[in-house]
C-alpha cells in the first residue's frame, strides 16, 4: 500500500542501515532521565486535584492549576514513567496551531478561527515563557518548518497551503525546486513552503524539565501507578475515589489527559490508537552534512497524505518518521506493535529522499501510540457531575496545543464559562468512528485510499463520502 516512489538502490542501502539499530526510543533512552518516582501505595490520600497521565497534558495541568492557586494540593499518576507515552516519543515540531494545521481548522470552524489564531500565539507564546521562566532546556529552537512537494499532485497542495497562509497573512515563503534544493539536497523535492512559525525540541527533556517545574511548584509525582477506576463519592460535594493498583486518592477534581489509552469508557468511540513509526539516524560526520546542507535545520515534512517529518537533532543525527499509520484491531495498545515493516519501509524512503547517504546507519527504531479522533484535533468533556474533565485526541499534533489543550480541561473542571471552553471545537465532540468490526475494515479502506490519492492525485468516492460526514483519518 505504498505511493511513494522508492528510489533504486534504497532497499539495499535499507537493508545495511538497520542492521544494528537498537529496538527503542532514542530521546528517552539519552543520559540524563530522573529516578524512578515512587508509586503511589497510599489508600485514600487526600488532594484538591488528581490528574492522570504525566504526558504533557498531565504536567501542564498540573503547573496551570499550581500557577493559578499555588494553595492547590496536586497529585499526578502515571501508570509507567514521566515520557514513557507520546510524549516522551515524538517528532518534537512544536506548532502553534490548535487545529492540526490552518486547513482543517479553516474546514471544521470558519467562523472560529479568528479566535482560534489568537488563542493559538498566545498560548505558543505562553508556552515559551513557562520553558524560560523554570529554566527548561529542551533545545528548544525556531528553524521554521519546510513542507515539501515530492510528486505532481503534491505540488498543488502545497500551492493551495502557501495561499491559505497568504489570505491570512501568515509570513510563509513558498519555494522554488531550486530554492528548496538550495536548502536541503534531496533529488525529489520539487517545490516547497516554509513556515517559520514552528519550532522543534526534544520532547523527553520537555517532558523532564516540565515534571521538575510542577514538581518545584509543590505537586506530587507518581509512577508506575496505573489508575484502574474512578467512583463518584457518593454525589454531591463528595470527592472522586481515584483508584490505582495500590493505593487511592479522594479528590475534589480529577483531571485525565491519557492520550491514546482508553480510561474513560466514554470516551472510546472517539479515539483511536494508530501507531506511528520513528527511525534515528547516527551522527552525520561533517562530510555527510556537507552533502545534504540542510544548514537551517528546519524541520521538514512532505505533503502527502501519508507524509514523512524528518528533522536534525542537536548532535547532528537525522530523525525520520510518519508516513504509515498502524491501526492494530480491536484498538490493540501493545509493545510487541513497536516494531515493525513499517521501519523498512521508512528506510527505504530514507534513502530514496537521500541517496547520498548510503552508509549512514540507524541506531534507534521506535513507535508511538497517536490518539487518533475524526477531526484530528481533541476532545474535551466531564464526568462524575462536572468532578472530572478529560482532554485526549490530538492525533499527532500535540506537543504545543497540549499547554491549551490542559488549560481548556482545566476551565471545564473548575466550571469556568471562558472564550475556550464556550468553542465549537470544545462544547462539540467529533464524529465517533463506528464500532468494531466496521471500524478496522473501515480505517483499511481508507488508509487504502487515502494511499491510492498519493499516487493519482485524485480522491475516491470512500473519501468524498467520508468527507460529506465529515470523519478524517490522519496521524
Ligand atoms: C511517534 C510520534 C510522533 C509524534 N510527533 C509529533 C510532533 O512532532 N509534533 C507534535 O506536535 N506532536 C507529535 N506527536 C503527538 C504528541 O506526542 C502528542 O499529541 C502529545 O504528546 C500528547 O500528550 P498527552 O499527554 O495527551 O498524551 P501522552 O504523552 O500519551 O501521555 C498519556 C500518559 O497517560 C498515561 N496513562 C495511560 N493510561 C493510564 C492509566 N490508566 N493510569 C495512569 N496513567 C495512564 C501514559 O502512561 C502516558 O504517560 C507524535 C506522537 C507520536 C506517537
């Protein structure tokens, strides 16, 4: 089920290059992770807000809440370890937009996006100060994203995203084939757009380096303490019994931002897992760099429907990932599903973007779990009488609207009215995927299809039904 025109010579060069790589995520895997937090074996502790899930979701609640009552007693409970989710695992592009991009949020809320926009930069900015204010260094930098065209249906939707951009005033460049070569030394790129807006991190030492600022704030951290239910409390002014394995909190709210694991029952049609695929490159040696340029470092993307992100690190690796997006039937959340075709295929890919980088090896081979909903953008409600507000579903663009994506949770849990939490992409929830088996044969057509429009450039009649209904799949 593959558009993308492999280069001759790829597989070979493949084949060599993930010989030796080690089965597991680079970035969580580097010097420098805390201890071990101990696991919560308390029964019935007290607090005024629990929240599950350390991922940035979790951690920035729980530095919001702190920073809003510094009064609050704050618990936060992982069932593995601070990073260990998507968080932890990603590509590190850190967007300003709250929508999966300008696109979809101009195709779902026109009337919105307005506000939306500003939301978005202030939260981006908002989002920044906190990394300058507690001193985190995540090598968080600014090089702009450059998404590029590989083929000739590509090359008009990355026209129509330099227009878009444009009609809003947004301060892209759309780029020549030479321009963009002149940037980054690849033989398929045909034209291109940059975005300077997007940054790039490393998401394990965000997710560190925000766990130690709600940590200086006085919230508690609990690892390796899975929550397994939630009761009311017996109504009214009662406080939630949040139960773990071990222990138990009574909470007067609860905040839950479990990404692609399913803790609310509720929240199940939403949000679907879909794995994605990640391969790290060893240092390129000076010679290497020389032959691809690639001097700005931005981070780079092609335009596809299955598309690749691909970026260089701080010491000079190369990561590559996207493209396939794994659903496992009935929703499978397993590691034995980290490891995959889906790396060959990657590194085929790889050196078909770069030939001239026969030689170069992989050292790590990773996956991680996407919270996949039909708009690509999450979903926000309450439980237990309004005690607990979620906010999972950002299928794969999370790392900056996660920040908003907490504090929309936040209001909802604490029964604020804001500008936020009065949106239609808050009050509304997306379009549930239907229930097995429907939902597997269905992500497999349409992942058929959309793979189909990569190669012809035209769109069946699946997804312009699906696009009347209005349900996406993307990653
Ligand atoms: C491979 C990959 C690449 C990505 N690349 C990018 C990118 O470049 N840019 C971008 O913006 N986004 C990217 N994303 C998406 C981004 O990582 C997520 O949107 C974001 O990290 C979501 O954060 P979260 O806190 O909501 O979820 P998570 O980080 O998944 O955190 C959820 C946490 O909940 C915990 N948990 C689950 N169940 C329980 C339970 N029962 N009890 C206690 N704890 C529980 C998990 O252990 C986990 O730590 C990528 C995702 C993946 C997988």
């Amino acid at each position: 089920m593959s558009g993308f025109p492999t280069a001759p010579g790829a597989e070979a060069s493949a084949q060599r290059a993930l010989a030796d790589a080690e089965p597991r995520v680079f970035w969580t895997s580097q010097p420098g992770r805390p201890p071990i937090r101990e696991p919560l074996t308390e029964i019935d502790r007290v607090c005024d807000l629990a929240i599950v899930g350390a991922g940035f979701t979790g951690l920035w609640a729980a530095i919001q809440a702190k920073e809003d009552n510094p009064s609050l007693d704050v618990v936060v409970l992982d069932m593995a370890r601070v990073g260990d989710g998507a968080s932890g695992r990603n590509g590190g592009f850190v967007s300003p937009s709250l929508t999966h991009g300008l696109a979809q949020g101009m195709a779902m809320w026109p009337d919105e996006m307005g506000l939306i926009e500003e939301m978005a930069a202030a939260n981006f900015a908002g989002w920044q100060a906190t990394l300058e204010r507690y001193g985190i260094d995540a090598d968080f930098h600014l090089p702009g994203e450059l998404t590029l065209s590989l083929t000739e249906h590509q090359d008009e939707s990355v026209r129509d995203a330099y227009r878009m951009h444009c009609d809003k005033g947004d301060a892209v460049e759309l780029l020549s084939r030479e321009e963009a070569y002149a940037r980054v030394h690849s033989p398929m790129y045909r034209c291109g757009i940059l975005d300077r807006s997007v940054g790039l991190v490393d998401p394990a030492r965000l997710s560190y380096g925000l766990a130690a600022a709600a940590e200086s704030l006085g919230v508690t951290i609990h690892e390796y303490s899975r929550v397994t239910g939630f009761d009311d409390g017996g109504g009214g002014a009662g406080a939630v019994v949040v139960r773990t394995q071990q222990g138990s909190l009574l909470a007067q709210r609860v905040v839950v931002g479990t990404g692609a694991w399913p803790v609310l029952t509720r929240t199940r049609p939403f949000v679907i897992p879909v794995y994605d695929h990640v391969l790290m490159t060893e240092p390129l040696t000076p010679a290497q760099l020389g032959q691809i340029g690639w001097e700005g470092r931005e981070g780079l993307a092609d335009a596809g429907n299955q598309f690749h992100y691909y970026r260089r690190t701080l010491d000079d690796r190369i990561l590559f990932g996207g493209y396939d997006a794994n659903y496992h039937f009935p929703g499978r959340i397993d590691p034995t599903l980290e490891q995959s075709e889906s790396h060959d295929l990657l590194a085929r890919h790889f050196f078909s973007i770069f030939p001239q980088l026969d030689g170069l090896r992989f050292t790590h081979r990773w996956a991680g779990v996407i919270d996949t909903t039909s708009r690509f953008t999450p979903m926000f409600g309450t439980a237990l009488r309004g005690k607990l507000a979620y906010a999972v579903g950002y299928t794969g663009l999370g790392v900056g609207s996660t920040r908003w994506g907490a504090r929309v949770a936040l209001d909802l849990v604490q029964g604020n009215d804001t500008e936020r939490s009065s949106l239609a992409m808050v009050r509304r929830k997306p379009k549930p995927f239907p229930p097995e088996p429907v939902r597997g044969i269905g992500v497999r057509i349409t992942r058929a299809s959309l793979a189909r429009e990569d190669e012809t450039g035209r769109r069946n009649l699946w997804l312009r039904a699906l696009d009347r209904v209005g349900i996406g799949f993307d990653s």
